[in-house]
C-alpha cells in the first residue's frame, strides 16, 4: 500500500514570492539532493546530522541553478516518517520549476496531492482524522476554525475515540469469554454494569453527533440571510457589515433580483451573509424569481436578519414576517432589525408595534446607513455560536465523513443497549459491538481502503 519512490513537490503556495520551499521525501531523497547539491565546504548531506540546515549551490551540470538552504530530516523523525528535504530557495517561478525538473530527473517523482500527509498516515505518524485535520487546518479562514482544526490533528478527537474503543473492547471481551464457557453456565460479567458502560458510550457518541451541527458552520462559514420588503436597506446593511459597497444602493424598489454572497470574519468567526432579494408581490417574472430564491436562502440559513423600515408603518409586517417564519430552518435564529431609526421620531412606537405582534424574537434598532448599533449587531450574530466548546476543549465534529461514521456506532451501540435489556445471549451483542468498533475503526482509519484515502487525499494541496 506504501509507495517507497521518492517524491518531490513545491510546498509553498503557487506563483512568485520572496522564498519557496521544495520537499522531497522517500528513501534515497537525501542521496538525489547530493547529486545535484553542492557545499562550500564540500561535505555531502548523506554525512550531516538530521535535523540540520545547510546552505549551498544547486548546480544542473556545470550550470548554476541557485543558492540555497537544505534541511535533512531522518526516519523516522519527519512528518512523513521517511528520510525528507525541503529545499529553500528564491521564489522565481522559474527557478522553483527548474528545482523540479532537476529533482526529478535525478530520480524522483512529482507528489500526488496529499501524498506527503498520506506517507505520515500510513507511517503511523498520524491516525486518518488526524491526516484530514491538516486539510481543515491549511483552510481554515477564522480563528474558530483555526483552534477547531488544530485541536483534532493534536489529537483531541482520536483520544476520544480510542477511550470509546478500549471501552467497547472491555465489554465484548467479558462477553465472548462468557460464551468460551458457555456449557458451565459461568458469567463473567454483570449486566448491569455493563449496561451503564454501554449507556455512557451512547452518550459520548450522542454528544460528538450533536456538536456536528456547530462544527460545520464554524468549518465552512455561518450562513447568515439579509431578507424583508424591498427598499428597507438590505443591501445597505449588507455593505456596513462588510465595509465595502459590495452591493447595489438605490431608492428604486426591486433592484436586487438575485443573492449577492459575500464572507466577513468577525471575532473570529466566518459569516457569509446573503443580500437576497425584496419580498413583495410583483408581476415582474425576473424579480419573482429572485424571491423564490430568498426563500431557499432562507430554509438553508442559520441566522436570519429580517428588517423593518422604521419610517413607515407596520401593516406590512405580519404578512411579510409570517413568510418568513414559514421558511424558517428549525434551527435557525431569527432576528428582527428596525432600520433607518434615525430618519424618525417614531422608531419607539414602531418598535412597540412590532414587538406586539411578533413572537418574542430580539429585535435591534439600527441605522445601516450611518452605521448606528451594527458594533451591537456584530454582537448578537457572534452570541448564535457556542464559541464556549471550542474553549473549553470539547471535542467538535466538523468533518461529514466523521458525523456519518458516528451515526452509524450510535444506532450499533443502542442495539447493544437494547439486547441487555433483552438479555440477549453475548454473541448477538458482542456482534453488534462489533460492528460500532468497525465504524469508529472507519474514522481514525483502523478500518480503511485504498477507494476510502484516493477520495480523502485527493482533495489535499499537493505539497502537503
């Protein structure tokens, strides 16, 4: 399964900068760099201690290519677990192509993406959850996603899943020694004891289902829909929050026809926040269109920001509002905004009126226009997302591979639970047992294919 070639990749990101940084690793990637590498004193990297620098020349032929730095790490101590380089030399385009094109007429080949995280895993260097933990990390846009992805390739979520496999494992070995001694009719375990074990697994598995929700938005961005009537300041607001005119202002109703999409990070939280179109009732076919979207947006939206124009009156707002609700996620949050307050004298009688008829949502007055209560706004979005659990070290789910695996260990592990309540004999349970030992097994790639890692790792940077 382990390819031992040596492979050869540019590590840092694509075009021209200061440095770059070219990696090799496999057995014999310090011998290729030798036959190209020269050092002033002479000295061949095959003779240097690991975990060492060394600057020099490398040279195609007679012809200098550039001056470099070389750092030699051996095996096992190297993030692939093999004998690994990485070259540092200047950022041209041109010389890090030709760097390549040396190395690998030298005898290596170009990496695949993720191979070099692949080799790791497959040294026993890192579990699978681990190994996509490092894809999450080198994406992770915001701070919350930073310390959640950094969390599980240090190992949080693979120390919790082998406290679940080392108690599963308890349990079917008291069974199936049951079953060894089965004509004596001896039994090696007490039920009821390993009932509460059984029910504490459930519970741990329930709790890493649960957090999925909340590490998924925190991975790929809260969704967050502008909506209401058309001309309430929508694509205003939208344009505060982001501090760019990112969308189209006009007095003219019906101007947005289509969702504009656009991402912010606040207090270390990515938003996407969605300007979608007016509700209104129109004939205009295009403009209908874009209100059907809005109601998409809506249904698929963890937090929705309904506005209110405070400068007229509320007769539109219950039908308008009841739309809204209509479409709204069960899990989504509805928050009411007042806008436009200081084009008014009447803000406090609408926030009244408004407050009667809703349904006990928070409603925010605001002014997108001169930027009036959007510090507290940023507030009450940021409020929406438990950023105590990322604190406080609980483990978060946030990989779909991940929260489909545990789906399948709960409905095996409330198998369990039901056939001692049954009194079920040890091998009906011990096979149930089993098969929530196989898809946690899944998870930290105890239990894998070469199908399974092609269709993680592909989707890695090559480099890494």
């Amino acid at each position: 399964m382990n390819d031992q070639t040596v492979i050869c990749a540019i590590a840092t990101a694509p075009g021209m900068g200061a440095i770059a940084v070219i990696r090799l690793s496999g057995k014999g990637c310090i011998e290729i760099c030798d036959r190209v590498f020269v050092s002033p004193s002479g000295k061949k990297l095959t003779d240097v201690r690991p975990n060492t620098i060394h600057f020099g020349k490398l040279n195609d032929g007679k012809e200098l290519i550039d001056e470099v730095l070389i750092s030699v790490f051996h095996a096992p101590h190297s993030f692939t677990g093999e004998d690994s380089i990485e070259i540092s030399c200047h950022g041209s385009v041109y010389i890090q192509q030709r760097i390549l094109q040396l190395l690998i007429s030298s005898g290596a080949r170009l990496a695949a993406p993720g191979e070099f995280t692949q080799r790791a895993f497959l040294n026993g260097k890192m579990d699978l959850s681990q190994a996509e933990a490092v894809a999450d990390l080198i994406a992770s846009s915001s701070a919350a996603a930073h310390s959640m992805a950094l969390s599980q390739m240090r190992g949080g979520f693979s120390d919790e899943l082998m406290k679940l496999r080392m108690e599963l494992l308890h349990i079917t070995s008291l069974l199936e020694l049951e079953l060894d001694f089965s004509e004596e009719d001896v039994e090696f375990a007490d039920r009821s004891e390993l009932r509460g074990i059984a029910v504490g697994i459930d519970t741990l598995i329930s709790r890493l289902c649960a957090s999925f929700s909340l590490g998924n938005v925190i991975k790929n961005g809260i969704p967050v829909a502008i909506v209401g009537n058309t001309n309430v300041g929508k694509s205003t607001l939208l344009n505060a929050l982001l501090k760019e005119d990112r969308a189209i202002v006009s007095d003219i109703e019906g101007t947005t026809r289509d969702v504009i999409e656009d991402t912010i990070n606040l207090q270390g939280i990515t938003f996407r926040f969605i300007d979608t179109a007016g509700i209104r009732h129109t004939d205009d076919r295009v403009e209908n269109m874009g209100i059907e979207r809005t109601f998409s947006k809506i249904e698929q939206a963890r937090v929705v920001l309904f506005l209110i124009d405070a400068t007229k009156d509320t007769e539109q707002f219950l039908p308008y509002y009841t739309q809204v609700k209509e479409h709204l996620g069960p899990d989504a949050r509805l928050l009411i905004l007042l806008n436009k307050t200081d084009q008014t004298d009447s803000a406090d009688i609408i926030l009244s009126q408004i407050t009667s008829l809703s349904s006990g949502e928070k409603i925010l007055p605001i002014a997108a226009k001169t930027g009036y209560n959007i510090n507290h706004l940023v507030d009450e979005l940021v409020s929406t997302i438990n950023i105590n659990a990322l604190h406080s070290g609980d483990v978060i789910v946030s990989n779909a591979r991940h929260y489909e695996a545990l789906s399948h260990a709960h409905l095996a592990i409330e198998r369990v639970i039901t056939g001692l309540d049954s009194h079920l004999s040890g091998e009906f349970i011990s096979q149930d047992i089993r098969e929530c030992l196989h898809y946690l097994g899944e998870i930290t790639g105890q239990i894998t294919t070469d199908e399974v890692l092609g269709n993680i790792f592909k989707n890695f940077c090559i480099g890494k």
